[in-house]
C-alpha cells in the first residue's frame, strides 16, 4: 500500500461518503432533467439506485443473517468505493460533454481512479476487506460506464459546461465532510427484518469454525448400521 499519511486516507476516502456523492448524483440527475431529456436523468437514476440496492441488500444479509463469504472476508459490497466510482466518472463526462472524444474518455478515467483510491483508502482504514472494494469498484464503475455509453451520443451544447463544473465543483465543497449516517441506518433495518437483537460483527463471525465431526469412514458407518450376527449355536 502507498505510505501515506492517514489523514490524507481520510480525506481520500470522505471523497465516497453518502454525504458527498448523493447530492452530486441527484445534480446531475438536475442537469439531466434541465438540459436534456426526463428519460436520461430517470436512465442515471436507475442505474445509480441498482447499484445502490446491490450494496443494501448484501450489507443486509450479513448485518441480519451473517450471511457473506469467509474465504473471502466478504461481508458486503462497499458502499463508499461503489458511490465513488458511479458518481465521478459521470460528473467528470457530463462536464466534458462539449468536448471530443479524448477529452471526455479522460475525464471517465479519471473519475474511475478517483473511485479505485477511495476503494483503496477502505482497505488502508480497515474499513473493508479488499474483496469488498473490489466489489463496490466493480458495481460502480459498470453503472457508470453503462450511462456513459448510453449518453455518449447526447448533443453536446445543451448545457453550459461552465455552468455544470462550477455548480458540481461548489456543491462538493460544500458537501465535504458531510456525514450521512447510511450504516446505522441498514443496521436497524437488518434488525427489523431479521428479528434478531445484534447485528452480526465481522471478527466473531470470522472466528466461527465448522465444528460438525468429520465423516467417519464408509466402514465404520456400515458396520453401525449392519445389525451384530448372532453365535453359532
């Protein structure tokens, strides 16, 4: 891992935070709206809230159920790395719109590296396990590249690009840092619906072992269950 500071960790990883990426998808979802058509904000939205439920239902099943990939240390798919690189590809293409073609794949690259670092500040913080960034990156970066790719013919000059990278820039300045407490809130939904008293922790569920007894041999086991044979008379 690079040798960073771990407030530079932080700051990187506040870059995928609810607080931040949901507002600058919903601008987005606004621009959309103003500047094209109804059917491309809904399309982003879609996406966005697809990948969303994927995060959702899998902190779910191991919050409520423990149920998750031990091999794996896999308890569900990171939120903050699959925001992240959903939501910056696209604000980057939608600011570059007016441009060709290099311009606007750059922009997607770099909003797609600017999510593979808040998946890695993950890892770093012991937030999450690599599995689940890679998880979270994978789930976002296909909901964005598929939006992407559905709007990439969009006439360009609809909106004005200046005004699209200042609002999106001022409204994550704004935003930054700004906590939105979504893990509490999936917990006490996991509670609810499982009915359970405690969420599942992930140390005590890696320490569980399958304590069931190994299989005996297929000759011990016929000898149980073949009845004794009685003595010659």
């Amino acid at each position: 891992m690079p040798d960073l500071p771990a407030n530079l960790w932080y700051s990187i990883t506040s870059l995928g935070g609810a607080g931040m990426t949901l507002p600058l998808a919903f601008a987005i979802a606004l621009w959309l709206a103003l500047g094209y058509t109804w059917r491309m904000a809904a399309g982003w939205l879609l996406l966005l809230g697809t990948a969303i439920g994927v995060v959702t239902v899998t902190k779910l099943a191991f919050l409520g159920w423990g149920v998750g990939v031990r091999e794996l240390d896999f308890t569900g798919v990171s939120g903050h790395a699959m925001l992240s690189t959903a939501v910056y590809p696209v604000a980057l293409f939608l600011m570059l719109l007016p441009t060709r073609t290099v311009p606007r794949l750059l922009g997607v690259a770099l909003g797609l590296v600017a999510g593979i670092a808040v998946g890695l500040s993950r890892v770093v913080l012991s937030a999450h396990s690599p599995s689940e960034a890679v998880t979270g990156c994978l789930v976002g970066a296909l909901a964005a590249l598929i939006f992407v790719r559905m709007a990439w013919n969009a006439e360009p000059g609809r909106l004005s690009a200046l005004g699209v990278t200042a609002s999106l820039m001022v409204l994550a300045v704004l935003m930054h840092g700004v906590h939105v407490p979504t893990h509490r809130w999936v917990t006490h939904i996991a509670l609810k619906v499982s009915g359970h008293e405690r969420p599942f922790i992930r140390a005590k569920w890696k320490a569980v072992r399958d304590v069931r007894p190994a299989t005996a041999p297929l000759s011990q086991t016929l000898n149980r269950l073949t009845p004794p044979r009685s003595s010659d008379a």
